[in-house]
C-alpha cells in the first residue's frame, strides 16, 4: 500500500541552524501539506501546497519558513533559523484530490532545537 | 479560527465496555475526519464523514456527522485493548482552497484487559 515517507525520523539541531525536513508523497497526489504537533498539543496546520505554489499558509508559518518541491518526489519544510519553540513533530501529508479527499499523514520528523 | 473541541479528553475503561467520543465545533465543515495516532507516529485515516446526518460503520466503531455538520461522534462497542490510542477529529472547511484541517486535541483511550 503507498505511503507518505519522511526523513529524518529525528532531528537535533542548535538554536539558530537551519534544518530542512524532507518527504516523499503518494506518488500520484498532487496535493502537499504540512502539519506540526508540539508535545502534548494539537496539531496545527502550516501551509498547504498545488501545481509548484502555496496554496494556504497558517500564522506559524512565517518568513522563517519555506517549501519547495526540487524534483517530482519530494516535498521539503525548510527552517532558516530556528527557534526553541519550533520543536515538535512535523507531518506532511498529501491528497490526491484536494478538498474532501482523504490526507494521508506520513509517520513525522521529531525536531528538538536546543 | 476554526476550534474543534474533543470530550472526553482522556477515557479509561475495561475490556468489553462501550464508549463514545464526541467532537463538538460552532463552525460548520465540509467534511470531518477521524483519525487514530499511536505515540511517535502521524494520524492514521479512520473515516471520514461529508454528509450532515452520515453514520459509517467500521467493524464495532460507528461513526456520526451530525445534521448541522457542526458535530460529530465515534462510538465502539465492546472495546478491546488494541483499541488504546489517541482519537483525533479533524474537520475540514470548503471555503479552504486546499482542504486544510483543523484538529481537535484528542481523546486518549485505554482499555484495559
């Protein structure tokens, strides 16, 4: 059965580094997301992402963050610098119909920032 | 902002018992979505519901949108302990270009043997 795969599994890195998370989608969906979860809270959507654009973008997703999406594979979270308050899990999902259709989650990246 | 609210946010119960989880909103969605997360792990998919008044049966969960599609509930008769785990309800709103979902905060289950 297909799968959202993410990569890394963790993540450790300094206050003020950039880290870039990285996920491959369902192979023929065409819509990417990202989602967060701080311990112990909800999760939180980021940005949503169609035909090599931003679709939506929540508050948290301010300048420090960035997606892209080099190949026809992966989909990648870029953190220029981040901040203590950025670890959490991150999720990326992806859609193969947008609206309605189901969002299938990838297993997350656990970022702790020191 | 779209809040979705989960109640109970943690339920304990023995093997056998059953139980409802309710996830309540003053916001109507396009569609509601159940999802179950182990700890470490993202939400897996469970069901998802689009019409108001939809009930979807999986095995001994049922699941209901509620006519307003302002609510929704996740109902298991005789609960077995593989069912331990976070119960998350995520609704989803049409005005939303791309299906952005909003999550309630969750309902821990355990059942114990």
């Amino acid at each position: 059965e297909p799968e959202v795969t993410q990569t890394p599994s963790h993540q450790v890195t300094q206050m003020g580094q950039e880290v870039i998370l990285r996920c491959v989608p369902i192979s023929n969906h065409l819509y990417f997301y990202w989602y967060r979860q701080i311990l112990g809270q909800k999760v939180e959507f980021l940005v949503s992402f169609y035909n090599n654009e931003i679709s939506e973008k929540s508050e948290i997703f301010d300048d420090q963050f960035s997606v892209e999406r080099p190949d026809g594979s992966n989909f990648t979270l870029k953190i220029r610098s981040t901040k203590l308050e950025d670890s959490a899990m991150y999720f990326c999902a992806s859609c193969g119909g947008g609206p309605g259709e189901t969002q299938y989650f990838g297993p997350g990246t656990r970022l702790l920032v020191l | 902002t779209q809040l979705l609210e989960q109640s109970p946010q943690f339920l304990s119960i023995q093997e056998g018992e059953n139980l409802t989880v309710y996830c309540n909103s003053s916001s109507v969605f396009s569609s509601l979505q159940w999802y179950r997360q182990e700890p470490g792990e993202g939400p897996v998919l469970l069901v998802t519901v689009v019409t108001g008044g939809e009930v979807k049966k999986l095995k001994r969960l049922t699941f209901q949108f509620g006519d307003a599609r302002k609510d929704s509930s996740l109902h298991i008769t005789a609960a077995q302990p593989g069912d331990t785990g976070l119960y998350l309800c995520a609704g989803e709103n049409r005005g939303s270009t791309l299906g952005r979902l909003y999550f309630g905060r969750g309902t821990q289950l355990t059942v114990w043997p």
